[in-house]
C-alpha cells in the first residue's frame, strides 16, 4: 500500500506524522510527499528516503492537485491509497489493521474507508480530549459536517460500523480499483477544480454514486492536529470564500435546489457582510 502527503508550510506537525508511520507494524511499500508551496522546504527535503520516501516539490497548487501528483506517482502494483495530512499521528498497528480489514472476505464494495478522528494538541503534546471527526454528514437542505466535532472524546459513540456521507481527506484509505473508476482525468482522483476544501467530500459523492461503500472503522482511531481555527469567524476571509464557493460548486453538481439556495446564501454571507 502508498501513502499520499501533500504539505503547505506544515513544518509544526510533519516530523510527527512522519515518524507515527516509520513506527507501523505494516510499513507503507511507498510514501510520497508533495510539497505545495512551502516558503521554506528544508523540513521536507530532509525527509528523502530513497525507495521508499519520494519527494516533489511544487508552487503552492493545492491539496487536490497536490495529492492527484502524489496518486500518479505511486508504482502500479500498489492496491491501496492512504491519503494522508501531515497533521494527522496514527497509532502503531494502524496500517496493519486497514490492510488487513480491507482485504477480508465480504468488503469486496468498500472504496474507502476511515477512522475515529480524535483532536491533538500540537503545542503541548497531548491529546485535546475532544472528537474530531466520525466521518462527514450533511443536512437536509446541504450544510455538510463532521459527525461528533467538539464532542468529548469519552464518548466513543460507536463500537460498530458506519457508513458515512463523506470521508475526511485528512484520512482517507482507499481501494486502488474504487479511486481509478472515478477518476476525472487520467490520474484526477481528487476534482482539481477545488483547490481546497470540499475535496473530500467531492470525491466520497463520486464514490458513492458508483456504487462503493464508505465506512468509519472504530478500531482505526488516529489524532488529528487540524490546521484550521475550528471557531469559522476567527479563519483568514479568502479561505472562508474559498469553502463556501466550493460548497455552492459541490451542490451545483447534484442539481439540488433547496442545497443550491442554502450554498449561495451562504456565499453571499461570506461575500457581502463577511460571516
């Protein structure tokens, strides 16, 4: 199995992440990091591992570009896909388990699949306390959300499995065979048109709409370190545009009215009175 890293000046988490998956007890047959637009990239050129870690180093293209480049540079043989963020520590034997409850009779239509995401702490070491994301839901008129978020992380709200919406891009883990039959192009697994955010989502729609299963694991926990303020009004005015914009482009596709009129609001929101 590959793993797919794309990173933006992600110097405060990489060594981190990296080092969770040298330590795994199913090593990754090929790791790829994508550099997008670092202002400074020693702290991934430092990384190089011949064999086994490959670097490349772009302008600050985005996260679906970014992981499209990572996909087409995985050998052929590779029948798994972790995408993977560079602020995201996985336990030990986490590999060993996606493999393995992957490749187990019966699961032949799961495309992808994730874990329970829980919150880190990058400054001071430790876990937050708090869930992070069980997978990606949306209401009914087309707000999209990551089940659980700010949750206590005592909960562990499930023990059995579930099939979400949409899959997190920060862990993503899929079948090689799920991602070629939605390709856009001819390594466009992600929709390049979504330079970030919303991406995930995109791409678990196209997933389901061909028919593969998307399931959050419970035994697959990890830690994420997410890279964005998790209070929306506190985050840079562009990228607020930028998600919103995306989100009216997402339900474009899917021709919904009502979620169509709630995106466009939203984006008029962001726009015109800075929400």
């Amino acid at each position: 199995m590959g793993v797919v890293i794309v990173t933006h000046n992600s110097e405060a988490s990489l060594d981190q992440t990296l080092a969770s998956l040298n330590a795994q007890s199913y090593p990754a047959q090929q790791i790829v990091l994508v550099d997008s637009g670092s202002t400074d990239t020693a702290y991934v050129k430092k990384h190089n591992r011949e064999g086994i870690i490959e670097l490349c180093f772009m302008p600050n293209i985005g996260f679906s570009q970014g992981n499209n480049l990572g996909y087409s540079s995985l050998d052929e043989d590779i029948e798994c896909v972790l995408f993977l963020n560079p602020d995201v520590i996985l336990p030990p034997d986490f590999l060993e388990k996606a493999v393995s409850w992957m490749g187990a009779e019966g699961r032949e239509k799961v495309g992808a699949i994730t874990g329970p995401l829980y919150g880190w702490d990058i400054e001071k070491q430790k876990v937050t306390g708090l869930i992070d994301s069980y997978g990606i839901y949306s209401t009914w008129y087309g707000h999209w959300y990551d089940k659980y978020r700010g949750a206590s992380a005592k909960l562990r709200p499930f023990k059995t499995l579930q099939r979400p919406q949409a899959i997190c891009g920060a862990l993503l883990f899929a079948r090689r065979q799920a991602l070629e039959s939605v390709k856009l192009g001819q390594y466009q697994v992600f929709d390049e048109t979504f330079f970030c955010y919303k991406e995930d989502i995109d791409l678990s729609i196209r997933l389901r709409a061909k028919g593969w299963e998307l399931v959050v694991v419970p035994a697959l926990e990890a830690f994420h370190a997410r890279g964005w303020n998790p209070n929306r009004r506190l985050m840079p005015r562009h990228l607020r545009l930028m998600s919103a914009a995306n989100e009216l482009k997402l339900h474009s596709k899917g021709y919904n009215p009502i979620k169509i009129t709630y995106s466009f609001i939203k984006y008029l929101g962001v726009l015109l009175l800075d929400l």
